[in-house]
C-alpha cells in the first residue's frame, strides 16, 4: 500500500512497494486504472458475448472474403452488432477495391523426356493472373530467402521456382518472408511461376495473397500440401531429366466498393485525441475464418461492448475499427490512412492497437518504441495486480503484414498484445480448417479482458509519452526494428538513400 502525503509548494513523489520488494515510482494514473481495471475484468469474466457472436456470425454469414456477398454480409452485421451495443455514431467508410476471386486452377508435373505427368493438389493464391498457362522447369529454391535466390539467380530466368512457404530447417537467426515478398523475389529473378510448399502435415492447402501491393501479379502463384512438396522434391532427385511444371489457372478481379465499420466513442477531456483499436473483419473463403481474424475483429466489438456496459468515458475518443481487404493487401487500412492524411488528421491518432489472430494475451509489446516501455511496465503491473494469472511479459519489437502497418509507416505509434495459438490453431492459418472449433472461448475471453483494460489506460491516461514521428525519424526507427530489407522488397521504402 502506498501512504500519501500532501505537503504544499513541492512536486509530490509517490513511492510503493512492488510484489518484488523492490521500490518503484507510483505512477499518477495507476489507482484510477485499477479501479477501472477491476470493473472491466469482472464484466468480461460475466458477460463477454465475443464467442456467442463469433458462433452466429460463423453460422449466418460463413466466410467473409472482401468484395463477396458474404464480406457484405459481416459488414452489416458488424454495423447491426454494435448499434445494439448503444453505439449512435457507427458509420461505414467505403473504399474502392480491386477484389480478387479465385476460379479455377490445375498443376500437372512433367519429366522433360515422358509423358508420365502427375496431377498435384493445389490452390491459387490471391493476386494471380486472371489468366495464366505456364510450362516451366523448376527450380528448387528451399526456404526462399534473398539469399536462396540470389544463389541461384543464373538458374532461375523463365523457370518455376519452388519455394517453401515457411524455414524449413532454418539456420539461426534466420528471418522468413511473408509468401508475398518471396513471389516478388521470384518475379525479380525472372521465374515465370511459383509453388508455394506449406509446411504442414495433414494435407493442408494454405491460400493468401502472393501481392505485396494488392494489386495482380504478373506470373501464377499456387501454394501445394507438405505431402505433394515431399513427393516433388523426391521425384527431383530420382528423375535424371528435369521436371516441369504446367499451371493452369483463371481468376477474376473487378473493381467493387467495401466497407470499414467505425464505432466512435467520444472523449471526455481530449476529444480530438483518438485512439484506435482496430481488427480486420474479413477472411479468405476456404473455410469462415473463425481464427483469421474472427477471434480478433470480434474481440474488438466486444471491447467495445464493454466500454458501454461500463459506461466508461475516457478522456480521448476511442474509434472501434472493423477493417475489410486486409488479406487482400491491407487495403481498409490503407484507405482509413490515406483519408486521415488527406484531412491533415494524422496527428490526431494518438496510438493504433491492432487485434490480429491475437489469442489469450501474456503480455504487452510497445512495437520498437522504447519511450513508452515505462508507461506500459505499469499498466502491465496494473493488469497482473487485477489479474495476478496475466504474466505480464513485455516486448518491444515491430512488424509487418497487418492492419497497423499502413499507421505505423506513417509515423503512428502501434501497440500490440503479445498472445499465443496452440499449433494445431496455427496449422490451419488461411487453410480449410480454419473453423469454429479452433476457438477457445476462455482464451477469447482474456484477450477481450485484457485489450479492454490496455485499450482504457491508453485512452485515459493524463499524459501519453511518445508522438507520431517525422518521416525521418520513421525511417530510422523502421532501419532500427529490421524492417526495411522487407519494406524493400515490397517496393514499400519510400526513402532515397
């Protein structure tokens, strides 16, 4: 307990003994967290409705894949969800996309000298050609690391380059690339096609974009099962004549109109500071995308449940976000950023906290921004001090592929909760698997208890340490988290050095 004493005309200094034993500054906002801490936790721990809504909307709209009747479908329904949760200023925000869908695709493998080819299972990733028939020699490429391919760059011009999805057998210290980025390797190289090799047993068929922009790529790129890959490379080494590859594939792309859902939730004290939490709303359409990103994007209308529930009024306004076209190329996110730069309001977004697959947090990560550490050293006490099972282990480290990138590669500061998914959860990743039976309600449970109380602490603080940077202070601080090789390859580094 920390004793309190007033004395006139000097700075007051509060000090209080941690559960360590160590002496540490009691920070101006903690006891007003923890009240509010303790309401949230007790609230989500009766009344949560994330898995109950996640459950309906699974069953009534299925897959919400952007620019489809259904991705339609769970924006209204995420529109309809939070008006009856008392929110009156919820809105749509249309944006133009280019919405790919896929049609039909075919991989035969062929010896160089026999007609004895093999049909293999497969699956066109997003972005590919709208139509493409490809014959080409493969090339084995492994994990599909610049490395990789610049060790075989002679090797590679007009072939199809195989390429393992995740490290297979990765040497330490190693850092894999999102699928995209090796496809725009591969199209740097010369290769007139990719096979994506998924490394997870049971067969399982993994979609995705192949698009570091979101817009269509120039050659095919299919993603083929652990077991067809194994064959494959067997067969590589059996056969003294090359193998070719024939893919196959016709797809669709049109322009449409998607939508983000915004729930607002004024400020009391600073109302045009805003923060946002945000989750993407749709999924690929293989399966209803329960993990990717239901746990998430529903967690976030049920923190905003909560908010109301609690009738809580935090000092900054608070923007719920259901972001569309994430899978597609972050394209909500990206057209919410754009829109706020050109209303010179950027500034304005204090903080963006994005759910994605995030499951039964353990901790707090302050994404590279070392300023911030001590703030949220305290709310993470704050929470393990509510919560004592919240383990409360820090991180400060950022990355790519979600809806926060387009605010972070803007100079927004970006918190993240650091959560866990058991390695079946994972196996299922953008796969037909990926289903309501994946989904831990308690685990759900604790990511919305545990956003909710971070969530209300950035919102309500007196005073948040760290601001948007400059463009050369994002620059540096992209450099400093490793992020700038990937932005590179995704011709997203706008810097000339």
């Amino acid at each position: 307990m920390a004793r309190t004493f007033y004395v006139p005309r000097f700075r007051l200094v509060l000090f209080c003994i941690g559960t360590a034993g160590t002496l540490t500054a009691f920070h101006p906002d903690k006891l007003s967290f923890r009240k509010a801490f303790a309401r949230i936790n007790n609230e989500v721990s009766v009344h949560s409705r994330a898995y109950e809504t996640l459950a309906d909307a699974s069953q009534r709209v299925g897959h919400r894949l952007t620019g489809s009747r259904n991705g339609t479908l769970a924006e209204a329904y995420a529109f309809n969800l939070l008006s009856s949760y008392g929110y009156k200023d919820v809105r749509y925000e249309p944006f133009e996309v280019e919405a790919w869908m896929r049609d039909t695709v075919t991989l035969a493998i062929v010896p160089n000298k026999s007609d004895n080819f093999r049909d293999v299972p497969v699956v066109a990733l997003a972005h590919s050609p709208i139509e493409a028939h490809v014959n080409g020699e493969i090339v084995d490429v492994g994990n599909g690391l610049e490395g990789d391919f610049e060790a075989l760059k002679d090797k590679l011009k007009g072939k199809v380059a195989l390429v393992n999805i995740g490290l297979a057998a990765p040497t330490k210290g190693a850092r894999n690339l999102h699928r995209s980025e090796k496809t725009a390797l591969a199209i740097q190289y010369g290769a007139k096609g990719v096979i994506m090799v998924n490394l997870v047993p049971g067969n399982v068929l993994l979609t995705g974009t192949a698009s570091v922009t979101g817009k269509l790529i120039p050659i095919p790129s299919v993603c083929i099962s652990l077991e067809s890959g194994q064959a494959l490379r067997a067969w590589m080494q059996e056969e003294r004549e090359k193998l070719h590859a024939q893919i196959n594939m016709t797809n669709t792309s049109r322009k449409i109109r998607a939508r983000n859902v915004v729930a607002t939730l004024k400020g009391s004290e600073f109302p045009n500071e805003k923060i946002i939490v945000g989750g993407h709303l749709d999924s690929w359409d293989l399966a209803t995308g329960a993990i990717d990103n239901g746990i998430g994007s529903f967690a976030v209308m049920d923190i905003a449940r909560t908010f109301k529930a609690l009738k809580l009024k935090p000092k900054r306004t608070i923007e719920f976000v259901l972001f569309m076209g994430e899978e597609q190329g972050l394209l909500g996110s990206r057209a919410m950023v754009e829109k706020l730069k050109k209303a010179g309001e950027l500034d304005n977004v204090r903080y963006m906290m994005n759910l994605d697959m995030t499951n039964d947090p353990s901790g707090l990560n302050a994404f590279g921004r070392s300023d911030m550490v001590p703030f949220l050293n305290m709310v993470g006490e704050t929470m393990k001090e509510v919560e004592p099972t919240f383990a409360n282990q820090m991180e400060n480290q950022a990355g790519l592929h979600s809806d926060h990138q387009p605010f972070m590669l803007e100079g927004v500061p970006v918190v993240g909760m650091n959560g866990h998914l058991a390695r079946e959860v994972l196996d299922c990743y953008h796969a037909n698997c990926d289903r309501m039976n994946l989904v831990d309600a308690s685990q759900l449970k604790n990511t919305v208890r545990y956003s909710t109380m971070l969530l209300f602490a950035l919102a309500d603080a007196d005073a948040i340490p760290t601001q948007r940077q400059t463009d050369n202070q994002t620059r540096d601080y992209l450099t400093a988290q490793g992020l700038r090789t990937p932005l590179q390859i995704a011709n997203e580094w706008r810097w000339k050095e």
